[in-house]
C-alpha cells in the first residue's frame, strides 16, 4: 500500500515537474515542450487564472521560476488614433502561481515613432518577446532599444540599436536571444546590423551590418556552431561569436522571410518569402556560397508568418491562411493540407467574435502565432477564431477548438508551456490553462 501511494505520488510530481520556458519558443527556441497540458478549454473549464493586461501585445509570454514576464504596449489608444508620444511600453512580471501582477515597468517610447498604419499595426508596438538567463530579463523595444532589468524590476541598462525606419514603416518584430555572455538582436529596421551586446553592461561586443536589409522579422536561432538567419533570398550561418558570415545559401523566396528556421536529421527547413514564397530544405555548413552542395529539396508550399515545427521526421504548421501543413522532411512531399476553419471564418473573422479582419488594420490573416508542441499535440492560436488543437501524426485530425467566449481580441502570440500549463496571451489577458 506504501508502495503504490510513494509511485502515485512521483507520478503526481513528475507530471507537474516544469521547466523554464525563457525566451520565443521554448529554450531550444523550436516550439517543443515537455509535459501534458489540457486538450479542451474554455472561461469554465481548465482555466487556472487569468490576468487583465495593461495594453495589447503580439509579443509571447515568458517563464522564469515562479514568475512570468510579458511585455506590452499604452498611451496610443489602440494604434488608430491619439498622440504618438505618449506611447509607451511595459515590461510585466507576474507570479506564475495566481497571475497576480507583481510588478509593471514601463518604458516611454524613444521618438519619433512610426506612425499606425496597416499593416504596423498587424503586430503593434510590442512584439519582441523577452528573453532571460534567470538572472536578468531583457527587452527590445525597437527605436527605443535594448533594456535589462533584474527579477526585481529594477532597471540595469539601456542600449540604443538605431532610430531607423524601413520604408515601409512596418516596424520591427524579431525576438532577442542569447549565447554565453551576449545579448543578440535583430536590428536591421532600427540600425541596418544584427548587434550583440555584453549582457551584464549593454555594452557592443560585435555588430553584423547589411545594407538595405530592414524587413527582417525572424528570429535568429542557434543549431550547432551557427547562428541562423533567413532574409530575402538567403539564408545566412553566423558565427554566434563574432557575427561574422560563416556560409550563405540562396533560395527564390524574396521580400522578408518571417518564420524562424526549424532544424532536424542534420538539415535546416526555411519558408516564407514575400510575393514568391515557398519551403526550402537545407544542408548547413562549410563556407561562402553553398547553395549547390546544400540545397536538398524546395516546393512552393509556405508558412508566411507562422514558424513550423519539426517533429518525428515531418515539418508541422498551421500556416498564415489557415491551412495546416504536413510535410515530409527528407522528400519535401506535402503529405496534407487542410484548411482549419471553414470559408466563413477563414478571413480572420468570425460572428461574435470582433467582426471581419484578422488584424487591427483589417487584413485578416486568420493565423500570426506559432504553434507548440506538447504530448504529440500541436497547440495553434488563431488570431479570432480560438487556439486548434491538432495530432501530431501523418493523419490530419483536429482534437479540440478551443474559445474564451469572454474575450474578443485578438491571438497573434505564440504559447508558453510549464509542464502542465499553457499560457495564452490576447490583446486584453493573459490566461493560465491547467487542470
């Protein structure tokens, strides 16, 4: 009887062990989680708590410990109207336990801003996830720059990375990460270089400039000694360590690749691509142009925005249109595609739940966050229509849709996962789901 109370017990615990989720999916950054989370919920079931935020945000929530972090923004109304300069950004830490706000640092907006248009507003102005070494929180905030703070709230330093714009005035959306001592950020739109800066100091340790190139949304992600990042036309293997160009490969996507790279059995997977898109897979490694010896297979198939998972020898996403891919990694065969909500809602809007367009400027992609993957479950919010739950398999299935009736903003934030919790942030909360 001892005996089976003590394995219950490790049961229990191992079930509701966690691990940090410290930056844009996931530690590995590939969107694959460890644990078990609900397949169903809604405002009366399997929600833990939720917690009132002080301004919209595309940006995802973060774990640390018992604290969560999220970062969002104020001051301007919702983008369309009112004074640009009393735009503001907050960093907030919440207890993982109630979602009780322990702390809300807000940061005044470096100006002039861009102004809301369209498409800017699609993501807003917090939309770079924050990242930590569970010492220290950092923060990029665009113009405004890179920030740390302690777990406290206090703040340790501020960096410009550049007031730039692109022509576009689409802002800037890529999430900052780090290796060894360094903060790495994207800052193509604000300064035209990817820069890495001293963690401790804020500090430039190494600056990575490319002239022109400012529609740059992916996140960089580290896999093996490179550091990967995809950009109009190519996709490019750093040195973590010095932000020097280690290869470069080639590929017909142009415009801006949004997606991270997903990585697996020794190949690198880019989508995207902006009018041309599509979904190459590559061979990394070596030095300067490797495109011949490297490229494996390319189709037209493509995830614009969202960033696809690799699992169990497939590529897995539910992509900006609504349509949830499954695709073979070794062969580049598509072995599904199928479209998620019906035609009705397929534009981003649905009866009842804030009306046609998926984005605050109206466009209407039904799909802007990334999935997670739990349990052999992939978790894929959609902006409007609820966050589907879909097998992990071969097969397409959907197990669950899931609405918070109460809540009609907006999802453009891909998950966090804490062994037995997800968490999902809207415009207006963020919501802790667990049994």
């Amino acid at each position: 009887m001892r005996t089976t109370v003590l394995l219950a017990l490790l049961t229990l615990l191992a079930t509701h062990a966690s691990a940090d989720w410290p930056r844009l999916r996931g530690a590995k950054g590939d969107g694959i989680a460890e644990g078990k989370v609900p397949v169903k919920w809604s405002d009366t079931e399997n929600l833990q708590w939720k917690a009132t935020l002080p301004g919209p945000g595309s940006s995802s929530p973060i774990i640390v410990g018992d604290k969560v972090f999220i970062t969002c923004w104020s001051g301007y109304a919702d983008g369309s109207n009112g004074d640009l300069t009393q735009l503001v950004r907050h960093l907030l830490c919440l207890s993982k336990a109630d979602g009780k706000i322990l702390w809300d640092k807000t940061v005044p907006a470096v100006q002039p801003e861009d102004q809301a248009g369209s498409m800017l507003m699609e993501h807003g102005y917090a939309s770079s996830t924050p990242v930590s070494d569970g010492q220290s929180v950092f923060v990029f905030f665009g113009k405004t720059g890179a920030l740390a703070f302690d777990m406290n709230g206090t703040q340790l330093w501020q960096t410009s990375l550049g007031t730039g714009s692109n022509p576009k005035g689409w802002g800037s959306a890529a999430s900052p990460i780090l290796h060894k001592d360094t903060l790495i950020v994207t800052a193509y739109d604000e300064g035209g270089a990817m820069v890495a800066l001293d963690k401790k100091t804020g500090k430039e340790v190494w600056r990575a400039p490319a002239e022109g190139l400012n529609t740059v949304y992916s996140t960089p992600v580290l896999a093996g000694d490179d550091l990967l990042l995809p950009v109009a036309g190519e996709v490019w293997g750093l040195n973590p360590d010095s932000g020097k160009l280690r290869w470069y490969a080639t590929y017909s996507m142009g415009g801006n690749v949004s997606p991270a790279v997903a990585v697996g059995d020794g190949a690198i997977f880019v989508t995207g691509g902006y009018p041309t898109q599509g979904t190459v897979a590559l061979k990394p490694g070596g030095k300067g142009d490797i495109t011949q010896s490297a490229t494996l297979w390319s189709i037209n198939s493509a995830s614009y925005i969202p960033s696809p998972i690799y699992y169990n020898g497939h590529l897995y996403v539910v992509n900006d249109a609504g349509f949830a891919m499954c695709i073979e990694a070794k062969t580049g065969k598509e072995i599904y595609r199928e479209r998620v909500m019906d035609n009705s809602s397929s534009g981003g809007g649905q009866p009842g739940r804030g009306g046609p367009g998926g984005g605050r400027g109206g466009r209407g992609k039904p799909f802007y966050a990334s999935p997670v993957l739990v349990d052999g479950k992939l978790y894929c919010p959609s902006r409007k229509n609820g966050t589907f739950v879909i097998a992990a398999k071969p097969t397409f299935e959907v197990l669950a849709k899931n609405l918070i009736p109460s809540d009609d903003s907006q999802v453009n934030a891909t998950p966090a996962v804490d062994g037995n919790r997800l968490f999902l942030r809207s415009d207006k909360a963020l919501y802790c789901i667990g049994e």
